[in-house]
C-alpha cells in the first residue's frame, strides 16, 4: 500500500505558500560560524531598546501570568483613544501588525477574491491573501515604491475587494506623500478596503508627516496598520493596532483568537506609548543612522534607495556572496530576492559603532572582490 501524501490534503492554494523566513537571529549565526560579537541590521529592530518604561511595566505584569489577559485590551485602547480621538470601537489590537494583516484578509476575503499590493512591498501581503485562496495582483513599481494609480486602475478594473499600502514600504522605504494618498482614497470606490500600512510611521522626517487618522471620518473603507515593534522596541511582545470604521473593527474581532494580545504586551505597550521622550531619541538616533550608512555606502560607490523607514536597501553586484561574507565577518543583514530585488540587500540602522562595523565589513569585501 502506497503511503499517502498528507500535504495532499491541504488546499491547493495552501500548498502553493513560501513559508515567510525572517531575519537570521544571532543565535543561530553563533551556533554555524562559532564567532561572537555579532551585530545584528536584519530585523529593522530598534538598536535603543525598549522604553525603560516599558520594561518595567511588562515585569509587573509578570505576577498575573497564571491569569489570562484582558481579551478586550481595555486600558491599551483606552490609551490609544485618547492618543488618536477615536472611539473604542475603532481600534482593534493584534498579535503585532502582521496579525492584523491576516485578519483583515481571513475576515474580508473568500476563495475568488482579488487583492492589489505592489511590486516589492512587504511580503506578509501576498501570504496573507493566498492564505485564504484569494488571488494577488502585484503592480509594478514606480521607482521602487507604490504606483497609486496603477494600482487604482487595477482595483477597479479587475474587480478587487482590498488593497494594501505600505507607507514607508519595507523593504525599500519609499514614501507615499499624504496629499497624494489622500487623492488615491478620494478617487477609489469606497466598496474597496484599502489596508494602510504604517508600521515605520514614526521614523517619517517631520516634513513628511501626515494625519490619516482624520481620514476614517470620510473614508469607512480605510483600516491604518500600526505597531509597537519598531521605534517603540517591542518587537518580541508582538503587540500591534489598527484604527478604522466601527463595523470593519467588529468584522475583524469576530475571527480573532479570544486572547491575542498578552498581558505582558498589553502593559509594555501603554507605558510606551507614554513615553514620548524615548520615542523622540529613537527619531534622532535614526535620522543620525541614515545619514552615516547613506554617507558609507555613497563613500563606496554603491547605488541605495533613500528612505524614509529606520532601514535602507542598496545595489551591491554578487549581493549573495556580500551577504554571505558579512555573516562571516559577524554582520547579519537581510537578503531581499524573495522581493524581486536580487541585487540589493536591506540593511537596518543601528547604534554608530554597530554602523560603522557593518560599513567596515563592507568596505572589506568589496576590495576583495576588486
């Protein structure tokens, strides 16, 4: 009897999935080359930290672990209303934003269904919507970032129920300005969701902030992705929100796990929130962190793409064998060919010296291959 192939059982269109594959962790680096002193640009992490706050609060939520969490997240989106005027209706809170991505989509979406995204935008879009057997439409890029009305176009005349924006987009850190989204939102037909993601939201230089979240009083289709992983520094407590019209939030909390958010990121994330001051350091670390890797890289002759994110991709010939030696040479950062981009590496900003090592490292390498 012929043993029987159990993948054969999932969908179609499950089987059809390249699994998502982050960032390599220092450990692992440790345990296949046995060197110390790594530093890690992979994961566009926050090079800072957490909020002293923060951490403090996640260690007092500790003595409640045998309890469950607030299902609710009550105190979290008490904070988050007053933070944004909303109502409590309007704010839904995730396992990290990728978490709210995927519920948007297991919550709006059906076998059949068509979902816009962008050439070289973040890759949970495209998983998200397979996932549950709706087909992808990638547009192609303008200058590496969104093309809004190639993908308004696409939208309308291919039947799409949803759209995800990415602004700034990882992995290239383009950026959409606020009065031409504003445009694109206006111009598209409101029975299309369209999911705005602003994950690096906090990292956009002064001059290019916008306020989307004034925009749910005229558009109900728009849902606003945030979270506390990055320039708040809470990437491992996996603690995300999204803002949007009260009857979107409630179609989403209907498929939502009872208990998604723990108390632990519940608590770290208000007390984050909060903490004004080291979110500020953070932008300041960042614009500082740019200007030092832009600088190298411009110094070593290599082509980037400007961004507006706390990370930046660059053109490097052999970028597999690059990225390779920078592993050996104790640097990890993130080969980025499952984007259609081959030739380019994202490196994310760190403290100065972390910079500078990554720099010298390369620096090194291109001579070795001159």
């Amino acid at each position: 009897m012929a043993e029987m192939n159990y993948s054969e059982l999932a969908p179609s269109y499950i089987r059809a999935i390249a699994p998502y594959q982050p960032g390599k962790p220092i450990s692992e680096l440790e345990r296949e080359l046995g060197i110390t002193d790594i530093v890690k640009l992979a994961s566009n992490e926050n090079p800072l930290g957490a909020s002293p706050r923060a951490v403090f609060a996640a260690r007092e939520a500790l003595a409640d672990i045998s309890l469950y969490p607030d299902g609710n997240g009550f105190a979290l989106k008490q904070a988050l209303v007053a933070r944004y005027g909303v109502s409590m209706g309007q704010v839904f809170l995730g396992n990290g934003s990728n978490d709210l991505l995927e519920l948007v989509a297991r919550a709006f979406l059906t076998v059949g269904d068509k979902v816009v995204y962008s050439d070289h935008a973040f890759a949970v879009y495209p998983l998200a919507t397979q996932a549950v057997g709706a087909t992808g439409i990638s547009v192609a890029a303008l200058d590496y970032g969104h093309d809004l009305d190639a993908m308004r176009k696409a939208a309308t005349e291919q039947g799409a129920k949803l759209i995800f924006i990415a602004n700034p987009n990882n992995p290239t850190g383009t950026f959409l300005p606020g009065d031409a989204l504003l445009a694109f939102m206006r111009a598209l037909p409101r029975h299309i969701l369209v999911v705005l993601d602003e994950a690096y939201n906090e990292y956009l230089p002064k001059d290019c902030r916008y306020d989307s979240v004034s925009w749910l009083n005229e558009f109900p289709n728009l849902i606003i992705s945030r979270t506390f992983s990055k320039a708040y520094g809470l990437a491992s407590l996996r603690v995300g929100y999204a803002l949007g019209d009260v009857r979107v939030m409630d179609m989403i909390n209907r498929v939502r796990q009872p208990f998604n958010v723990n108390s632990m990121a519940q608590a770290a994330a208000i007390a984050a929130l909060d903490d004004a001051e080291f979110v500020q350091r953070t932008y300041e670390l960042n614009l500082q962190g740019m200007a030092q890797l832009t600088d190298g890289l411009h110094a070593l002759g290599l082509e980037y793409i400007p961004s507006c994110g706390n990370f930046v991709s660059f053109r490097v010939s052999n970028a597999a064998h690059v990225y390779r030696r920078l592993l050996e040479l104790g640097v990890i950062v993130r080969p980025i060919a499952s984007y259609g981009m081959a030739d380019f590496l994202r490196v994310s900003i760190g403290l100065e010296s972390q910079n500078q090592k990554f720099l010298s490292a390369l620096k090194q390498i291109l001579g070795e291959a001159a």
